[in-house]
C-alpha cells in the first residue's frame, strides 16, 4: 500500500496534507481499500468551524457508510467537486483527485502531532 512520506495520518484512516495553513485531507489508501468500490461522498459543512475529530461528512461503498473525520480543528474552505460526478476517484487516486476538502487550519502545529507515514503503517500493518 502506498503511504507518502510528505503526509500526515490519522487512526481513523485520513490524511492531511498542509500548505501554509490551508489543508488538503481525503482517506488514505488502507481506508480506500477497506471500503471498497466508493459511489458517493456526502459533505455539506463548508463554512463551518469544527474541532478535530468531528465529522465533516460521509463516503457511501457498495456496502456500506463512513464517516469522515477532520484531524484537526479548522474551518471547512472547500469541497472537491469533482468527486460528485466521480467518487471512484477515492479508489483510483485517494492522494491526487480523490482529496475531500480543503480546510484552513486553526494551528498548523497540531498537524505535527498526527502519525508519519511510518506509524500509520505500523498502525494498519
């Protein structure tokens, strides 16, 4: 499975990716995989404020329904609109055209204390 160094994770199967203090969160490859075939991801909380941990949406496979937690807390910025048309986009490409929303961070530093790639393979492993 394919875990990229430059990213950051979550026990609940995000990723985060931080530019300044904007991130780009989807699901990582493990939780694409675990789900299945992805048909519809559901998110309607931009513009709203949350705190790490709540759900910011859900991601619908073939057999079932999952949550999406944000792994810290931040403001909901945008949305990838791309993944109305395409949700198979999760599959194919969770890290590129599979992101989920962008979000602007409350403090960067709390990015920090998420997994490395290397504790989130441990983690699924």
């Amino acid at each position: 499975m394919n875990f990229p160094e430059n990213l950051r994770y979550t026990k609940d199967h995000e990723w985060i990716s931080m530019e300044g203090n904007v991130a780009t969160i989807g699901i990582t490859d493990f939780a694409q995989r675990e789900l299945g075939d992805i048909v519809y991801v559901d998110i309607n909380t931009v513009g709203k404020s949350l705190n790490a941990e709540e759900v910011f949406g859900t991601v619908e496979a073939v057999k079932t329904v999952s949550d999406l937690f944000l792994p810290v807390a931040g403001t909901i910025l945008e949305v990838n609109s791309a993944l109305n048309d395409q949700p198979e986009s999760v599959n194919s490409d969770p890290y590129g055209a599979g992101w989920m929303v962008k979000v602007t961070v409350n403090n960067p530093a709390d990015v920090d204390a998420l997994m490395d790639a290397t504790a989130y393979a441990a983690l699924v492993a």
